[in-house]
C-alpha cells in the first residue's frame, strides 16, 4: 500500500494539505503500537467481526440517505478518529474506515478527500513499517512479494487515476461506501 500511495499522492499534489491531517496522524502515531502490542494478545477474527458489524451499519445507513452526510463533524473529532484507525490499523491492518468516515463528513470536496486520504495512509504506512519490523512482523518473503507486485500497483493506480476523473463526488461517496459494505460483510462472515 505504501508505494501504491506515493502513485497516487503524485496525482492530487496540487491539493494536498498536511494542516488536514495532522491531529488524524497524531492520534494514529499513539494508537499502531496499541494495535500491533494488542495484535498479540487479542483474538483478531472477534475484532474483525466487530468492525464489520460496525461497518456494515454504518454503509448501509449511508448509502440508504441520498446526498451529503446530514452531519458535518469538526476537528476535534480528528484525533480520537486517528487513535481508533491506529489501533485498528496496528491490530487488523484495517484502519481506514474512521479515517475515511470522518473526512467524508467534513464536507471537502472529492480531490481534497483523496488528497487528505492518501497522505494520511502514506504517512501511517511509513510509520507503520518500522513498527512492525521492530517487533519481527516483517519476513523478507513478504518484501519480495511486495517488490514482485510493483508493477501490477502501477498499472491499478492507473486505471484509478482515469476512473477518478469521471466520477463526481456523490458517486464517490457511494463507492466508497459500498466498498466499505463489502468490507464489512467480508470481515463479518469470513
């Protein structure tokens, strides 16, 4: 994911905003260790049970209203998101959805979302590596597969950048939403 996000940081540079996501970034900093020491000590099938639960109620509510979320949430909602993503993040490797939630309701138009997103994920990624280094989660096997899958990344974020384009923001938002849906029922019944 991470060299996947440096693809796509380079297509919304112009609209990039780390004043954004900062207070996401420092509660996530606070919350991978929570997630990765919890990695070890909790049984991650019934946390990923619970956030698909979590999801699926929460997409199904969003994707039954029509238009913009009702609720536009302030920044002070922005570090305790962060702190949830970086346990879940730690935990599951899942720790999008209270990202993707709380910026889907500050009301940012598509390419400041995607912006906000993508370095978000970029930066937890780059912190998220040496974490799970440290404790002996990284096997050179999964490096070589990575570095394998490079160019299948490249061509993906192409077809993204494209598809990008012709969408407008109500249709993204219910994208992602369904995309969260499928997530969610995935989580809860695999």
């Amino acid at each position: 994911s991470t060299v996947n996000n440096f693809f796509v940081l380079w297509s919304v540079r112009d609209s990039l905003s780390f004043r954004r996501i900062y207070p996401l970034l420092i509660g996530a900093a606070f919350g991978i260790p929570v997630g990765v020491y919890l990695l070890k000590a909790l049984d991650a099938v019934l946390i990923k049970r619970g956030l698909g639960a979590v999801l699926i109620l929460f997409s199904s509510y969003s994707l039954l209203k029509r238009g913009e979320a009702g609720i536009k949430i302030g920044r002070v909602w922005a570090l305790p998101a962060g702190v949830v993503s970086g346990v879940l993040n730690g935990l599951i490797n899942m720790g999008g959805p209270p990202v993707i939630i709380y910026t889907y309701h500050k009301g940012w138009d598509k390419r400041s979302v995607k912006a906000a997103l993508t370095l978000y994920f970029t930066v937890m990624s780059l912190y998220k590596i040496p974490v799970l280094t440290g404790m002996g989660l990284v096997t050179w096997r999964a490096v070589k597969l990575m570095l394998l899958l490079i160019p299948i990344i490249f061509a993906g974020a192409l077809i993204g950048f494209t598809l990008f384009e012709r969408v407008n923001r109500e249709t993204m938002r219910r994208i992602t939403y369904s995309l969260l849906l499928g997530l969610g029922i995935t989580l809860l019944f695999r």
